[in-house]
C-alpha cells in the first residue's frame, strides 16, 4: 500500500520535498502543478485532506496570493512522495505559532 493511500479525510499533510515519482522517464507533470507544488513545500504549511474522490485518492485545497492582490484557488491530489503527515496537537496543548 501507497502511503497516500493511509490518509483519510480531516488528516493534515505538509509537502516536504521534490516527489520521486515525478523524475521517472516518461511522468508528465504540467508546469502548472509543479509550480503549485515549489510554493506549497516553500509555504512551510499543513494542508488538510478535504475528500477522497471515488478511486481514494485524497484531494487537498488551498490558495495562494495572486501578483495582483487577487486569490488563486488550487486542489491537488496527494498520490505521490514528498509530503509529511503534520500530528495533531494534543487536546489542551498550545497551538504551534512558530511558523
């Protein structure tokens, strides 16, 4: 089994890195994504998985500030490497703010 293939719904997952996958000879990957992916790894920040579509795969949403001020919504599935599951705080504890 996959990792991705673990995540379930409300888990929270942070890119780490340049996934594997996307080196292998012949893998298209659009620009699009592999830009979106250099900003999320340099973000620093969790995303939650929001869904699994109907083949399991977990989806994440989130935005990113547009050169003209504006807001750019991106949804990506998780099924390749370079991502970290982030731990949920314990209840009571205090929240992490060193970001």
């Amino acid at each position: 089994m996959e990792a991705w293939q673990g995540l379930r719904v409300g888990d929270r997952v942070r890119p780490v890195g340049w996934p594997a996958e996307w080196d292998r000879p012949g893998y298209h990957l659009p620009a699009e994504t592999a830009e979106l992916w250099r900003v999320l790894v340099a973000r620093r920040r969790p995303l939650r998985i929001y869904e699994l579509d109907d083949r399991g795969a977990p989806w994440v949403r989130c935005r990113i500030r547009a050169a003209g001020g504006g807001w750019e919504h991106h949804f990506l599935a998780i099924t390749h490497g370079g991502w970290a599951r982030v731990a949920e705080a314990e209840p009571g504890a205090a929240p992490d703010t060193a970001r």
